[in-house]
C-alpha cells in the first residue's frame, strides 16, 4: 500500500514530544508521522501570553496543512484538547485531510457553539478532580490559563504509564490554555468544511481525565465513521499502549487514506 502520512497535534501544555514513542513505530511500518508542536507548546517560541485564540495556537497546524502539496492528503491525529486545534484544521483545509483521529479527544460538533462539548465537559469535572493543577489569567480581557502539576500528571494523565513518563511530563509540561473565552464567541463549524472530513474516534478505556463514559458520550453527540478502543490506555495511550495505537492507526490508514 502507499505510504501515508500522519500529522499529530498534542494536547494542553504538552508538545510533539508525546509522541517519542509512536513515531518510530509508525515509520517502521512504512508510514511518514509528523508531530507539531502548536503555539506556546513544546520547543514552538511562542510565550502563552502572546496567543490569545485557538486559531493563533493552531497556526503551526495551519501552517503545516497549507503547505501540503493539492494531490495529497495526511491523516490528521488530534489528542485530548489538540482535537479543538484538529477541528480547526478541518475547518480551513478539510481538502487537505484523509481522515481525523481523535485519540481520546476533545471533538466539537457543528450544531452549538465551538465552546459547547468543553462546557459540558467543565460541568461534569468537579474542581478537585484537577488536584494539584494551578489555574491562573493572563491579558485583558483575560484568557484562562492551566498548568498540570506532578500529582495530577501521575493520579490522572500517565497512571498507566511507565514511571520515565511522568518524570518527562513534570520535566517538559508548559501552561496552556482551552481558550474558552474565545470559543465562546467563535463562530460555529461548518458541516460543507469540518463536517465533510471522515472522523474516527479512539476510546482510552482507562482514561481518568477525559472519561470513557463522556468520550463516548461525544461520539453520541456527533456521531463517527468508527470507534476504535485501546484497552487498557490511561489519558496518554502513546506512553501506555504505544504498540496497540500503532496498530490501529496502521488500520486506519489502510482503509481511509
């Protein structure tokens, strides 16, 4: 079969590194796997008080997508809050895109407002479920920022992953943002442009932070081509199931791209 190439954005505070591990296991099953680091994240330059909407953190995705040759298509992985960067993605160049993968995503839907799922999602997460996670603002109007500390990486994102992996999130995390206070007022997306895009959402069984009760939920809320499960994946399936995301993702790529 072709080679296909896969694009992956992370989520909140974290960068292309998660994706260390997969990565390699992509290209040796004959596979090209871009990772972006989006703004303010990972070794982009960018400090988090100069991005102030999802559209100018998603610029190095947008960026990227424009630079994709017209007769190509990449198979787009968005995870966790990166599935709101991803959706932006389809949004401006759904043309350029084989498939979106959510993996355990974030994933808007075209009927409320860009702002709707991750309100619902706020409103089923008690406060002290964020444990030792810091909270804070930035600019004026103010943008909500968040920062996961070592106790929320280990309790919640990595508790199924091995031990390096939480010592490389407290290494490398930086503060993020969901930038809910420009979701609210962004327009919505469109079914002719983000709707068009085949979606497939993977379901991290074991997730404590994005739960698979309100991942399926979503897929409910905006149904998918296919749910795919990765048993036995916490929040960061690429650190805790590297080997069984590969192989569905080589699937994926084998019947969309």
């Amino acid at each position: 079969m072709p080679k296909a190439h896969f694009v992956a954005v992370h989520g909140v505070g974290h960068g292309a590194w998660v994706y260390y591990k997969l990565k390699p296991r992509i290209e040796a099953a004959g596979h090209r796997f871009t990772a972006l680091n989006l703004a303010a994240a990972g070794v982009n330059e960018k400090k988090l008080e100069e991005v102030r909407s999802l559209s100018e953190y998603t610029t190095p995705l947008l960026d990227f997508l424009a630079s994709v040759p017209e007769n190509e298509k990449v198979i787009l992985i968005g995870h966790s809050g990166g599935g709101m960067s991803a959706a932006v993605g389809m949004e401006k160049y759904p043309g350029k895109i084989a498939v979106a993968v959510f993996l355990n995503a974030i994933m808007p839907d075209s009927k409320n407002s860009p702002s709707y799922v991750l309100e619902q999602y706020s409103g089923k997460t008690p406060l002290d479920a964020w444990l030792d996670t810091q909270f804070s603002a930035y600019g004026d109007p103010p943008i909500t920022a968040l920062t996961v500390g070592p106790k929320f990486i280990s309790n919640s994102l990595y508790h199924l992953s091995p031990v390096e992996d939480h010592a490389l999130g407290e290494l490398l995390v930086r503060p993020g943002s969901l930038f809910m206070e420009d979701l609210l007022q962004a327009d919505k997306f469109t079914d002719d442009k983000f709707g068009s895009v085949p979606r497939v959402y993977f379901v991290a069984t074991e997730d404590r932070t994005i739960p698979a009760e309100f991942q399926r939920w979503m897929i409910e809320n905006n149904p998918v081509k296919e749910v795919k499960e990765i048993k036995g994946a916490d929040h960061m399936p690429m650190f805790s199931q590297p080997d069984e995301l590969c192989k569905c993702l080589v699937e994926v790529a084998e019947k969309y791209a």
